[in-house]
C-alpha cells in the first residue's frame, strides 16, 4: 500500500495543535516531507517572514537550511541541529512511521545562547533591511538551551508518529475493508459462475444463512425464510426420503454428500449438496457449513452419455457380424454377442483372449491376417476368406483404432458370416456356366439348321430359277405356234374359237410375265455381284427417260437430288424402275401423274429415297402384303395390270444391300416409298457371298 504522511494525518488539526504548542513554548515547528512539501507549520519566526524570505539571497538561504537538514536524516541520523546561513537555528528529526521515513518534524527558527547583534546590524545593512525593525525581530526569537532541543523534538516527532500511526491504522482498515468487500463481490460472482451455493448454520441464533447462488439455485425469494421443512419440500418427491435420511444421519456425525433432484417452478434440477457438520464434546452442533451446486448440465450430459453408450452397446450386440474389437497384440478387448455366440463362450469370457487361439486354433497370427497387417501400416483391410474352424466364409473388415493421441491401439475386426451368398454365387455360377453350355448346344443346332435352310433356300432358289428358265422353252413354243395360228388360219375359226384362241394367247403372255418376273428374283437372289459407287439421280434419270419415251410424256416426273452410294448399279436400275412404274401405273384415271423422286443422307452411312405420287394410294393395313411375291391389291379384271413381283424384286434388292423399305399411303390419296439404302456396302465377304 502507497501513503504519504498527509494520508495519515488530519492537517488542519495538526496545524492547530503546532500552533497552540508554539504558543506555549515559543518554538515554531513544520513538518515538511522528503520532496521539500511543507505538509504543516505553525507560524514562521518575524524574522524570517517579513526578512529573510522576503529578500531573495536571503531566502535562498532559508531553503538550503531546510534542504540540509533534511538530507542529513536521510543518512539515519535522529536528531540534526544546523545554524542556517542567516544566522538562526533550526533541529529536525525524521518522522518513521511503520518502518517508513515519511517525512521530518522541524523546529526552529531560534537562537541557543542570546544573539551577536553586530552580525543582524551587518545584515540589515547587507540585505537593505530598516535595521531598528530587523533588530527587534531577531530579539524575539526565543533561545532555547542546546540541551532541552532533542526532547522538544522527541516529543514532537513522537507525537507526528502517534498521529500518523492512528491515520495508518485507520487507512489500513479501510483498505482492508475495501479489500473484504472485493472479495465478498468476486466470491458471488465465483459461485454464480460455478453455480455453487454456500449455506451456514448461526449457532446462537439458530438459524440457517443461504448465500444468493443458493437462493438462485432453489429459486427461492430472498426474503424467503429457510427452514429445514421448506428445503425438504422443494426436494423432488421421489428423492426426499433419501435427502431426510441423509441429512438425519449427517446430524449424528457422517458425511452429508448427496445428489438429488429439486423441483423449482417447473423445472427439475439436479444438485450436489455437501456439509460439514462439527459438533462439540457433548454431541451438540456447534458449527455447519455446506455448499450446493448445481449439476444440472453435468447430469444432463451424463444421460444423454449413458443413452449413447446403451445405445451404442445395443447396436453392437444386435449386429449380426462378428465383431471383436482386438488390441495390438491380437487379444479381444471386446466381443459382441454373436462372436462370443460363434466361440461358443460368454461375451466377458472373450476379454484378453488371443483371436488366433480361440479362432483359429492356432499358436500365431495365420498368414495374410489382416488385422497384422493393419496395425503394421495403419490401413484398413478387406477380405473374404473361408474360415474352416467357423464353418464357412466370411467377409472380414479390420479399421485401425487410435487413442487420444494418435497411437493405434488396435483394430475394430468384423466378420460377416457370407456362406450362403458364397453358395448362391457357387449356384449361380454353376448355373451359368450350364447355361452358356446349353447355349452353345443350342446356338450349334442353330447353324446347323440355318446353314441348312440356306440350303434348301439356295436350292428353292436355284430351282425356281432353273424351272422358271426351263418353262420358257415349252412356252415360247406355245407363243410360236398361237403365231402361226394367228398368221395363217385365225379366219378359218368361229367367233367362240377366235375367243378362246384370244384368251390363249393373253394367258401365254400373262405366263411370259410371271416367268419374266420370276427369274428377275431369283436372279436377285443370287446376290449383287458388282458393287460400285452409283450415283443415283444418274441412274433414276436413265429410268425417267425410258419412262417418258414410253408414256410420250404423259406425266410429271421431278428428280430432286440423290446421293451417291456403293450399290449395284443394275438392281438400283430395277429398283427405280419398278418404284416409278409404280407411281405411274397407280394413277387416278383422268388425272395428270405428278411424281417426285428425292433423297436425302440421314446420316453418314445412311440415305433414303423417296418415290411420291400423287395416285390412288392404299389402306396401310396392307403394307405387309404388297411386298409379298404374287401378293396384289388388285384383281386380274382391274385396270391395274401386273404380276404382283414388283414389290417383291424391289424388297429383295434392297435387303440384299442391307436397306429396308416400307411405305406412307392413304387410300385416294397418293403413295410414298421410302428405301433406306447404307452409303457404303458392308455386306459379307466375296467368299460369304458365294455360298
Ligand atoms: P404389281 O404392280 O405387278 O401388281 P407390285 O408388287 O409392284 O405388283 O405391287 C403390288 C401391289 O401394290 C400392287 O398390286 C398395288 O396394289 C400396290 N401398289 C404398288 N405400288 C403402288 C402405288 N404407287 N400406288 C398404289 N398402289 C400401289
């Protein structure tokens, strides 16, 4: 604690009981402090007053006097007495207080012995002083004999140091309470944060005192008076014969350490409540103090711990895996059910086993462990191995376990029991590879039966061709000699004869078609032979002038762009022929053909052609059939002539070439045949194409 002397003392009271003492014994005294601060003074000598600090020399004077005598104290002296330079005398001693040197009681101005009056006359003339004045001030200066001068001082400083000792007594209590105070705040504060209450027992007055935390905790108002029965009741029912026992068998002398529940408005708190209890010879009270804190949150954290831990060992036993959790040194720290279940023991059985003993019966870790081998580098494992001793296969997962300063511990090891799903995959397997076999049988009879139908196609094919080739000759005979017929005696016939002779003829002609037609397929199916870039519109423009040199004309045929692409160049001949012949044969009567014949590229190795007319179109429940060889949608006595292979030729061309054909119609109102044809020819090898 820092104070100067003038904390300590009263300074005007100081100053009066200076003056009165300077009145009794004529000497004037001050007590001035180490920095030269006069804290109090009774009256200055006239002398010095209306003198020597009224002249500058002189009073520097003054002041040298103060400042020497009071440097000598600092030395440790008791007692200094020092003549000043203007001729008067002044003693001083330091005033210590509680080991302190605070300040110096000085006394003076006076004379030991009565004064050298030549000297003050030298004075008065030196400083300009009226020298009758100045003489008579220097006689009032008191003497004072040399000898009694320390006890003046000792009784003054005694007295300064009796005061000052007082006013320190005094701060120090104040401080102190000040302190008391600080320290009563900081302890509320403490309890409040740590939420823990005091409570002390008054002997005498027999009374309970709670401090505010404890108030707060049990939200009682302070005004409340506590006695025993309002405490019990605010303690939660189903605690409060546990907190009456304890706190009865705490008055006979046991520890008081309970937790319970209080219940405060409508909520439930938790407490921890502790008591020290002391009791005199007799067995009577005699002091009691406790504390109550506030557990709430703690025991909050401490349920919800227990609900995670019971959870988390529920979920543990429940699992249907194998699961051990296994140190670094191979032993089960912990074992869920259905492994303890597995090794036929009890789950706290399996603590510090060795798994390699009790799983594998085995005197070391087998090779390829994975559990080694994660605790070697600290990498997860997985793996299926099939465990003899276990009777089957398991999926096994080991994941390192580390402590809370990163050390590996050990591994999580879990075993999922998969024979069956190994057996499904054994079935499966199986299954398949029957399958494939089956397959492979099936896929050989197949091409067996393929290669022969292609036979037999070959065959049909060959046949129809060599039959329909070999039906020309007989037929041509029967057109020679009808000729002949015609030439030389049609006018020796009757009327029904001529007719019959006519429809001889057409149904010779009618023959020559079919058979025409015929081999014009069978010759298709044999394949094109010369494949080579055509470029269509050429071809379709070849087919479109053959058209109009027949018809003269008689018709409209718009040939907008085609592409160029790998075909062969007299089946696309045949195809646009057909396919416009069509279009102009399927006319409306009376109406002018307006045929468009266009292409596009859908894509890279694909183009379309379209062949549109404006004829009598069909019923698209018919698409199907006009493409069958012999299949007409007309009958022979129609206006439509025709065999019926049109169609046919056209499909066969374009699936040789590997296209497709189809059709868009609407009976009455004109049709549109769309080929779609690839770019390039990827049909079979040379040597495929013979078979
Ligand atoms: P054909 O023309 O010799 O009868 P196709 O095979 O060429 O034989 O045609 C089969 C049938 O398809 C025809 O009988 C006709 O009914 C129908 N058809 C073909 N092209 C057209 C077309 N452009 N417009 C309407 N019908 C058509």
């Amino acid at each position: 604690m820092k104070y100067s002397l003038n904390d300590l003392i009263d300074v005007q009271e100081t100053r009066k009981l200076l003056e009165d003492f300077h009145a009794a014994v004529g000497v004037p005294a001050a007590i001035i402090d180490l920095e030269g601060l006069v804290l109090v003074a009774s009256r200055w000598q006239r002398v010095c007053t209306d003198f020597h600090r009224v002249d500058e020399t002189a009073r520097k004077r003054c002041t040298e006097s103060d400042t020497t005598l009071a440097n000598s104290l600092l030395t440790g002296k008791t007692y200094s007495l020092y003549r000043c330079r203007n001729g008067l005398l002044d003693a001083a001693s330091p005033i210590i207080i509680d080991g302190e040197h605070l300040a110096n009681m000085f006394i003076g101005q006076f004379f030991t012995e009565k004064p050298e009056m030549d000297f003050f006359r030298a004075q008065a003339k030196q400083f300009g002083f009226d020298e009758a004045e100045y003489l008579r001030a220097v006689a009032e200066v008191p003497i004072v004999a040399e000898e009694t001068l320390p006890a003046i001082l000792s009784f003054l400083t005694s007295f300064a140091v009796i005061i000052g000792s007082l006013g320190l007594k005094q701060l120090k209590q104040v401080q102190t309470e000040k302190e008391l105070r600080e320290t009563e705040k900081d302890l509320k504060r403490a309890q409040a944060v740590a939420k823990v209450g005091n409570w002390r027992i008054n002997i005498p007055e027999n009374a309970i005192y709670w401090s505010d935390e404890t108030y707060r905790i049990f939200g009682f108002p302070h005004e409340k008076p506590i006695d025993y029965d309002a405490f019990l009741a605010s303690v939660h029912p189903d605690d409060r014969e546990r907190v009456d026992h304890s706190w009865k068998t705490a008055l006979t002398g046991q520890p008081y350490d309970i937790e319970h529940r209080i219940i405060v408005g409508d909520t439930i708190k938790w407490v921890h409540e502790q008591a020290l209890l002391e009791f005199n010879e007799a067995g009577a009270l005699r002091s009691g103090f406790g504390t109550v804190q506030d557990i709430t949150d703690r025991k909050q954290t401490e349920q919800e711990l227990l609900r995670a831990k019971n959870e988390w060992e529920l979920t543990f036993d429940s699992v249907p895996d194998l699961i051990a959790i296994l140190d670094t040194r191979h032993r089960i720290v912990r074992a869920n059910r259905k492994m303890a279940e597995k090794l036929g023991i009890e789950q706290e059985e399996c603590v510090g086993l060795h798994c390699y003993e009790s799983v594998h019966h085995a005197d070391c870790p087998p090779h390829g462990c994975p559990h080694s081998m994660t605790i070697r580098d600290g990498k997860e494992r997985t793996l299926e191995v099939h465990e003899e001793s276990l009777g089957g296969d398991f999926l096994i997962s080991t994941t390192p376990l580390y402590d809370e300063q990163g050390g590996m511990v050990g591994t999580v090891h879990v075993a999922r029991d998969i024979t069956e799903r190994k057996s499904i995959e054994k079935e499966l397997r199986r299954s398949r590879d029957e399958l494939e076999r089956r397959v492979q049988e099936r896929t050989a009879e197949l091409s067996q039966a393929l290669e022969k139908l292609e036979k037999m196609n070959r065959e049909l094919e060959d046949f129809a061709y060599i039959a329909s080739h070999d039906l020309q000759e007989p037929l041509r005979k029967i057109q020679a000699f009808g000729n002949l017929i015609r030439e030389k005696c049609i006018d020796k016939l009757d009327k029904t004869e001529q007719e019959y002779f006519i429809r001889i003829e057409r149904a010779a002609e009618r023959m020559r078609q079919l058979i025409q037609d015929l081999l014009k397929l069978s010759r298709i199916a044999t394949r094109p032979e010369s494949m080579r870039t055509v470029d269509l519109k050429e071809i379709a423009n070849e087919v479109v002038q053959v058209f109009d040199h027949q018809s003269g004309g008689n018709g409209v045929i718009e040939l907008v762009d085609l592409p160029t692409i790998e075909a062969d160049p007299c089946q696309m001949m045949q195809l646009f022929q057909n396919l416009i012949g069509n279009a102009l044969k399927y006319q409306k009567p009376g109406e002018i053909p307006t045929i468009k014949v266009y292409g596009d590229l859908s894509d890279q190795n694909t183009c379309r052609i379209f062949v549109k007319d404006n004829g009598i179109g069909f019923e698209e429940r018919y698409l199907e059939k006009i493409f069958l060889p012999f299949q007409r949608l007309h009958g022979r006595d129609s206006q439509y002539e025709g065999t019926g292979m049109g169609l046919a030729i056209c499909r066969k061309i374009v699936e040789q070439h590997g296209g497709s054909i189809t059709a868009k119609s609407e009976s009455g109102n004109g049709s549109s045949f769309i080929v779609t044809l690839p770019v390039k020819h990827r049909g079979p090898g040379k040597d495929e194409l013979k078979k």
